[in-house]
C-alpha cells in the first residue's frame, strides 16, 4: 500500500491508562448509552472478541483475496500480566477468521500493515516499548514469519508510512524517537540488522534549541516530489521543517524553524490557501505573556513556493474554542478548488470545530462549531451515511461512550446522528469489512477484550 498512511502509536502510558480506567467502564451499572439516532447501520453491533486488553489494532487486505483482514496488539497475556502479543485475523469468508498468534514479549506499543519487501503482498510491523531496548519487530509475507527485531535509540513518539524514495515499491517506515533530538528513518526494502538513517533537529553549532521533536506531518513542500517533513516541538515551541534528499535523510531549507506563540499539539499538512504550495496547520494552546489564557488556536503556516519549501511568517493565528488536539484533514465541501478542509477535535470540551478555507487572498479562515455530546479524543473519515454525498466523520467520545456520525452534505454543513453504547470505544477504523461494497465501521472496546463491527449496512451473522 503506497501513500503517507498515518498511524499513531499507541504507548505504553496510554494503555495504562485505560487499564486503570477498565473497573469504571466495566462495571458501571448505572451508566446509561446515549439514545441511538443513526439509522446506517445495522445494530447492535457485531461482537468480535479479541485477547486480554488490546491496545492497537491495523486493518488491510494481508493475504490479497480482496477481504479485509486484522492485526491486533494485546497488552496483557492469558495471566494478566503486561505481555506484548499479536493476532492476526485472516478474514477467509464474510466475517469468518482464522487466527495467527505472535508472542513479542516485552511492553506493547503498536501494530501496523506496510510493504517492507517491496514485492506484492503487505508485511506485519510491530513496535515493542522498552525503557532499555525498544525493537522494532516485523516478518515479511512471504516466507513465513520468523520475528526479526532491530533495536531502537528510544521509544518512537509516532511512526509514518512513506515513500522516501519516491521510486514506488518498498514502503519506508518514519518515526521521531521519544529523549532524543533525532528523526529515524527505515528504508525499504527492510531486512535483518538494517539501520535506519537519523537526522539530528539541531543547530548548526549543536546546541539543541529545538528539542524534543514529537508529533509530524510529511508532504512534498519542495515539489521534487520526494516527502519533505514538518515536526512540532512542544518543549520549544516551534515547527521544524525539513526536506528530504530521497535516501532517508532530511537537509534544512534557508529557513527551518518557526517560532510559534503557542504550545503544539497536533500537525497536518493541506492546501488551505487556494495555491499550488501545500500549507502547515497546527493546533495549539495556552499563549505564553500578557497573551496567555485557556483559548484554542490554529496556527497556519503558508507554503511560499517556488522550490524553497520555506513558509510564510508570522504565522497567522486563528482563535477556536478551548484545548484542540487532534486534526483531520480532508475536502469535505467537494468544490471545484484544490483547496483542503479540516477538523479540530476539543479533547476536553463537547464540540468538534469544523473549519472551511473561502477562496481568497490573504487567507481567511471561517470555523462552525459542531455539537457532540462530551470529549471528542478521536476520529476517523469516509463515506459513513446515506445522505448527502460529502465526506463524513466518525468521532468517538469518552464520556459519554457514544459515536456520532457528521453526515457531510457536500457544502461544508453536517447533520449529526448518534450511536449509543454501553462501554467506552478506541482506534475508528474504516472498511469495507462484509464485501458489501458499503464502508463499515471497526471500533475497539479494549475493557471488553473485543472489537465492534458497525455495518453498513451489513451482514449479520
């Protein structure tokens, strides 16, 4: 599968966290689901027991019969002990699977899909956190599957799927790595013992002013269409950018940093400004000085052209409401521009921020306040209702343990339905699971020990 698949990784700390929070979910009796609204899909959901407490699951067609299939992390083993493994879920008839276990060990981290080889079937990758020695894992497809590990620098903070190269074949894996100033990049094909190529995010005199490289977005700033690379660093506030040379490695345009006035929590890449030039767009908050209050910003930064990859400064500030985090990108009013759209999930309040671009110059971002009904903290896009032809969101929310489906008309306005549940959802997933032709909807219930399938409609076993 070729193109910038985004994957998040799942630590550690965060499965921890849902850990402790599994007694409240389980067993709270009094808890009542929101009232379902949302008539796509066929409810109640399928039920797909998994193992002890997953923590990350990935979703694409392994061995290419045109069926989707799943890979899935587990945090605990059969004793509840903290004890990586994987299965995997060959899907060999409309919701019927075989099961492949892989025992990894060591803490969970994170599962994935990629073309490691080069040749024409996906591999399996897996990431194994460690505060000694963190692995990456991964068994090519074919030979069968013997467990190869490389030894990491650090825990990665996030992991990226790209073609470096631009060459086609062989996927590359990107990753920033947690206690260091340093980007990793695996070049594919992957083998054995392979090292990745490291860029250092520090000055030219080696004092590092901006440490801590975490959450990045990659996209061809340049237009030499290898993948250039834009980090946020939240200890420092500030935006590196980064162009890459076609061999894993990334080498500073005449201007590589920018200073933002805010915290950085998420970053994408789009064309927000109705030009040829891909543009940054960060969510942030908490301004330092006689600025500083708990208001939400997006920071746009616009590409300037012209095979710099450099940007325009200041960057521009727009206010939205409290505690942005996570922002999906896509072109959800189906104009004729090239221009993007995106949304802000407000992980701590009840609403989503949708912001659409107007073609004009300078840029002038309008947003709409959606509605949800408490902390949004995940997303997911795709053909989802029978409305409108326009793209649609799926957001999960913690709460309330509901998903609510933003039905896109096709001109930027949503109508909101809702899918009620007992127990809290994690990691939305996209797919065409049944062969209905119909996007479904994968959900995991990491207290539950099990994924949901949502139907679209559906065939129900």
């Amino acid at each position: 599968m070729r193109g910038q698949v985004i994957i998040w990784l799942a630590l550690v700390g965060a499965a921890l966290a849902l850990a402790a929070c599994a007694p409240t979910d389980a067993g709270d009796t009094g808890f009542k689901p929101q009232t379902t609204t949302n008539s796509d899909f066929t409810l109640p959901a399928v039920e797909f027991p998994v193992g002890n407490f997953p923590v990350s699951m990935a979703v694409a067609d392994y061995d290419v019969d045109t069926r989707v299939d799943i890979a899935v992390m587990h945090m605990l083993d059969a004793a509840n002990a903290i004890h990586a493994n994987i299965v995997l879920y060959t899907q060999t008839a409309p919701l019927v699977f075989s099961e492949t276990p892989f025992d990894l060990g060591s803490n969970p981290g994170q599962v994935g899909f990629a073309n490691l080889d080069g040749n024409a079937t996906l591999d399996l990758w897996a990431i194994i956190n460690s505060d000694k020695d963190p692995e990456l894992w991964f068994c090519l497809n074919p030979p069968a599957c013997t467990g190869e590990r490389i030894i990491l620098a650090g825990n990665p903070k996030q992991v990226r799927i790209a073609d470096l190269d631009g060459l086609g074949g062989a996927d590359d894996l990107v990753m920033t790595i947690t206690g260091t100033d340093e980007i990793h990049a695996f070049m594919g094909p992957l083998a054995a013992g392979a090292t990745p190529v490291i860029t250092q995010t520090v000055e030219a005199d080696g004092i590092t002013v901006i440490n801590g490289p975490g959450s990045f977005a990659l996209g061809d700033f340049n237009g030499d269409t290898k993948p250039d690379i834009a980090v946020s660093h939240l200890l420092s506030k500030i935006v590196s950018v980064w162009l890459g040379d076609g061999s894993g490695g990334f080498t500073r345009p005449a201007t590589f940093k920018y200073t933002l006035d805010y915290t950085p929590a998420d970053i994408a890449v789009g064309n927000f400004t109705a030009d040829a030039d891909l543009d940054i767009v960060l969510s942030a908050s908490g301004a330092t000085g006689a600025d500083s209050d708990e208001q939400g910003r997006v920071v746009l930064l616009t590409g300037v052209g012209g095979g710099t990859g450099t940007f325009a400064e200041p960057a521009i500030n727009i206010t939205v409401g409290k505690e942005p985090r996570n922002i999906i990108v896509g072109d959800f009013d189906t104009d004729t521009s090239t221009m993007d759209e995106f949304f802000l999930l407000h992980s701590q309040h009840s609403s989503v921020s949708f912001i659409n671009q107007p073609a004009i110059t300078p840029p002038l971002l309008e947003g709409t306040g959606i509605a949800v009904t408490d902390k949004p903290f995940a997303a997911v896009t795709g053909t989802l209702a029978s409305g409108a032809a326009g793209l649609d969101l799926a957001v999960l929310e913690s709460e309330k343990r509901a998903i609510s489906i933003l039905d896109g008309d096709g001109a930027g306005g949503f109508t909101r339905t809702v899918i009620g549940l007992e127990h809290s959802t994690r990691f939305p997933v996209v797919a065409d699971l049944d062969g209905t032709g119909l996007n479904d909807l994968i959900v995991m219930q990491p207290t539950e020990d099990r994924l949901l399938f949502l139907l679209n409609p559906g065939l129900v076993p």
